[in-house]
C-alpha cells in the first residue's frame, strides 16, 4: 500500500510515527559520525532536505530521544549494532536561523538572541541545578531578549559548558540554515555590521568551545571564510561540488523511480526525469530536488513546484541588475546553450554588486546552474576552476523564462503591442511604448552603486529585449553580441522560417549618445542604423536564408531614460 505523501513536513519523528513518505537518509547519520569531523558545514540548495536531515540527526544523538530506537527500526542505521548504542545518549543543541529574515540590523540580531533565550527556556531546570556555580546560575537567568552582544555571543558556548557537566558528556550543534540571515543582511544592506556580531557567535560556539563533541551547520551558500569563519580552523566545507556526503541530500534516481512505482506512477518516469533531473552533488549525477518529486507524488501533474516555492529575489535582482554580459549568457543558457565561467566556491556577498564570477557562484550553489565540465585553472588555489555550466532542468528553464516576463509585463496586452510593433516596422508605437517602459521601470534595473552611468541603459535594453522576447522562441532564433559581416552587433532575430515573410529578420544596434560625437539623439541613432549597414550584420541572416528584402534594421539611441528608435 502506498504511503501518505506528507507536503511541507520537515519534523523525522512525525514522519515515521505517521508512516509518511520517506526516503531513508539514514546512512548519513554513520557517514557523518565516522568522518569524525569535528565542524561540518554542508551547503545545499534550498528545499533539499537539510532541515529533515538535521531533524533526524537530532532523533538519532539527542538524549532526548533516549529508547526511542523504534524511529529507526528498519532503516539504513539501525542494521549496524554500534549504532544502536549510541542512539538517544548525546545532550544536543538543535537550533534554526531559518525563520531570521528582518531588514534591519537591530531586529536581526534581537530575533537571534530571542531563539537563544527560547534555547535556555528549554534548559530552564539547570538553573536550580547545585552543579553551577553561584556566578554560572546569575549569568544563566540573565539570558533574555536584551542581553547584550558580547554575553548572546558567548550564550551557546556557556550552555554546552552546563549540559556537558550536567550529562558527563561533550554536546553536539545543530545549526540549520545558518546563512539566511546572512543574506538578508545583503539584500537590505546591513552586511558588514552582520558579519562582525556573527563572526564573533560562530567563534566562541564553533571554535573556542571546549565542551563541543561534533557540529553540523547547512545553509544554501559557503560564505566567505574572511567574513564569518576567519577563526574557524576546524570547519570541514562540504559543497555541492564535494565529493562528500553525494547521496545524502536530494533523491537519487533509483530512489525517485521506486517512489514512482509506489504510488502507481510507473509511466510518467520520463516526465519527471525531463523536467526535475539535472542536480549534480560531487560527481553523482541524476540527483532530483525532493520537494518537486514529493509535490509530484501528491499532485501528479507537472508544474513549477520547487521554482515556485520561494521568493526568488536575490537571483531576480542580481541578474536584472547585472550587466548586458550576464543578460546574454542569461539568454544563452535560455536557449539551450552552455557557459565557461570561473566559480569560487566562497560567496563574497559584498562583491555580488560588480563581480560576475560571484553571481554564477550563488546562482550555481542555489541549484539553478548544474556542471556540465571542469577545469583546474591553478592546481594551488582551490577556487581558481572553470566551470561548464547549464540550465539545471526543465523547471528552472520555465523559471527563469516567468522571472524575465515579469519584468517587462506592467501589462501583456502592451507588450505583445511592441512585439508586434517591432515585427512589422511600426516606428513609431515602438518609440511611444518604450519612452513609457523606459520612464516607468528603468529605475529598477540600475543598482546606483557600482555600475555606471553609462552602461545602466545599455544593461537595461539588453535585458529589455531579452525579455521581451521570450515568448517568441517559436517564431525566432535570438543571439547577442556575435560576429557577423565585419563586425558584432548588439541583438539579431533569425527567423525560424525563412519563407514567411510575417516574420522578417530583425537586427538591433544599441547606442548611448557621445557628446564628443553627436549633439542629439537624432544623430546617435542615424550612427547606429549606419554601423549596420557599413559593418555588414546582415551576412549571418542571408547566409542562413533569410531575404535581404525581409532584414529589418533598428537602430536604439539613448540618454539616461530618454530613448529614439529607428529603423530601416
């Protein structure tokens, strides 16, 4: 009989006392204690089951859970008499940074300190315990909301002294999603003041604490260990590319397919291996993310399930905001293609604004990029490796396509009007929609912190057109910034069918006005339509079939918001 498929269950011992679905990780338990590592930070995309994982570790160490051995009964872990033993004898301190999403620094940091105080409430017996010390048992009721930094930073370390005493044994740390607040420090710019107050939390928990067995920490993202983890020497990193602890997270495809199986779903295994395969953790490939799949097994339909599960918004702004470059590899990768870039394992949020090696990096540990291929670039430092990536899977392809309609949509109906004013030649309902767009949204599309005045319009009609465009795969073949003639041009529509002449080939040139050249934007967009003409773009489209009777050019000049278009 099939099981309960639970949706949004994250709790292990209701999962097996309820005879949910689930997939059993449990081997992880004797992979990660037999490494005997002393710090482990595992990063995994979001929804892989990091909190379930780190739920059942607390079932299987936590004293808590003493006898409780019948949650394990037929699993992975319970075959191997040495761990059943060591079941339920550990004091744990399990806690989770994954609610912290405050805007301000102050309530970060207080909501913090409020999850510590809740820690100690759970303790609160210790107190009267005459094992402390008359000093320990006044620090110990001091612990509120309003301590200060400095005693919430030693907070953790203090209580794994009392435990460790209390039980005769060292403690073991469980810290879930530890850099959720970490990012919405970058996003709403309270960074660096952040990282100091964590800096100092992590050291006294994960470093300095002599009463510390084993932790684990998971997060999405491995960030910098300049900022948070200068002090932790013993911190083992274990990230989507470490050949560690590979099977762990996510489902394999033998695992997805038996779950298939069991909920009568046997023909739809090509579907689902189509739009939800694609994850790759250390060299095992075919790894599927399990909230996709378990939505799948409730629902049994295809759809957007793990792309649409949460807020999007920092990969939204990096990429709308990024440069007319990351628009095009955006674009490529849309169309199926592959890129080289250079990824550095370590996050440096501070260099997300200007560094396009660092938005690749987030946008592949996220789960929205897979490797493809690798190169060492300098075998001695360990960051300095190209990387072939791609487009995970169908579901992030569908993704990305909805983020960049969205964009440009403050109403469909006006967008296909531009669609279609720009297929027939109608200048000037072009001019007219994109002065409205221009006015409406560009500020959203310039960060006003690293990128220039300059190149923020030139960005903005990359990503414009790139947008704009997507829904006419159909009819179209886009490509940026190729050679073609004597020369490259910024944007060129191929025509899927040659012989239609409802759909002419199209190329676009982009210019910003130089003063030193032009005294109007009458006169940019006149270079612009020339520099087509002298450097021959349309060699590419004629030698692809297309008619040179049937080649639309468009010319974009442009000044700040201010934008004119011509065409001939």
């Amino acid at each position: 009989m099939a099981r309960t498929v639970s949706i949004g269950n994250q709790d292990f011992e209701k999962m097996i006392q309820r005879n949910c679905f689930y997939i059993d990780k449990t081997s992880f338990i004797k992979e990660w204690w037999d490494n005997e590592d002393e710090v482990t930070l595992i990063t995994r995309p979001r929804r892989f089951g990091k909190t379930l994982n780190m739920s059942m570790l607390n079932c299987f160490f936590s004293n808590k859970y003493a006898d409780r051995g019948d949650l394990f009964e037929g699993l992975e872990i319970w075959k191997d008499e040495k761990y059943r033993d060591i079941q339920g004898t550990y004091p744990v301190i399990f806690i989770s940074f994954a609610d912290i999403k405050q805007i301000a620094y102050d309530e970060t940091v207080k909501k913090i300190k409020k999850i510590i105080f809740d820690l100690y409430q759970k303790y609160d017996f210790l107190k009267d315990w005459d094992g402390l010390t008359e000093k320990e048992r006044i620090a110990f009721k001091n612990i509120d909301c309003d301590m200060n930094d400095v005693i919430a930073q030693g907070a953790i370390n203090d209580l794994s002294n009392y435990l460790s005493r209390y039980y005769g044994k060292k403690v073991i740390i469980l810290l879930d999603e530890y850099d959720t607040p970490m990012q919405e420090a970058y996003v709403n710019g309270y960074w660096k003041e952040l990282v100091a107050f964590t800096r100092g939390l992590f050291n006294s928990t994960f470093k300095t604490n002599p009463y510390l067995e084993r932790a684990i920490m998971t997060g999405i993202t491995r960030v910098s260990k300049e900022s948070i983890f200068s002090d932790l020497n013993n911190l083992e990193v274990v990230t989507t590319l470490t050949p560690k602890y590979e099977t762990a997270f996510g489902f394999t495809e033998e695992e997805v397919f038996k779950a298939l199986d069991e909920q009568g779903l046997s023909d739809k295994k090509n579907d689902v291996k189509i739009w939800y395969d694609g994850f790759r953790f250390g060299s095992k490939n075919d790894i599927y993310n399990p909230w996709s799949i378990i939505n799948y097994l409730d629902k049994k339909k295809i759809a957007l399930y793990w792309a649409e599960s949460s807020s999007n918004g920092l990969i939204n702004s990096l990429v709308q905001k990024g440069s007319s470059n990351i628009k095009i590899m955006i674009e490529e990768l849309i169309n199926g293609s592959t890129i080289n870039v250079v990824i550095d394992e370590q996050i440096v949020f501070s260099e997300l604004d200007y560094s396009e090696d660092a938005v690749w990096s987030l946008m592949l540990a996220s789960g929205y990029l897979k490797v493809i291929s690798s190169e060492e670039l300098n075998l001695i430092r360990e960051s300095d490796n190209e990387y072939e990536l791609a487009l995970t899977n169908r579901e992030i392809l569908f993704m990305f396509k909805k983020m960049i309609l969205r964009w440009f949509s403050p109403a469909k109906s006006e967008t296909n009007e531009f669609i279609k004013a720009l297929i027939t030649g109608d200048i000037e309902s072009m001019n007219e929609y994109m002065n409205d767009v221009a006015l409406r949204t560009f500020s959203s599309f310039d960060s006003g912190k690293h990128t220039s005045e300059k190149k923020a319009p030139e960005n903005f009609y990359h990503g414009f057109v790139l947008g704009l465009m997507v829904d006419q795969s159909e009819n179209y073949i886009i490509t940026s910034n190729r050679e073609s003639g004597f020369g490259r041009y910024d944007i060129m529509l191929e025509p899927r069918d040659k012989n239609n002449v409802k759909y002419p080939g199209i190329v676009i040139e982009f210019k910003v006005i130089n003063p030193r050249k032009e005294t109007s934007l009458e006169e940019t967009v006149v270079a612009a339509l020339k520099q087509i003409e002298e450097k021959n773009y349309d060699a590419e489209l004629i030698n692809r079939g297309v008619k040179k009777e049937n080649i639309h050019h468009y010319g974009f000049a442009f000044e700040g918001k201010t934008v004119i278009i011509n065409g001939n």
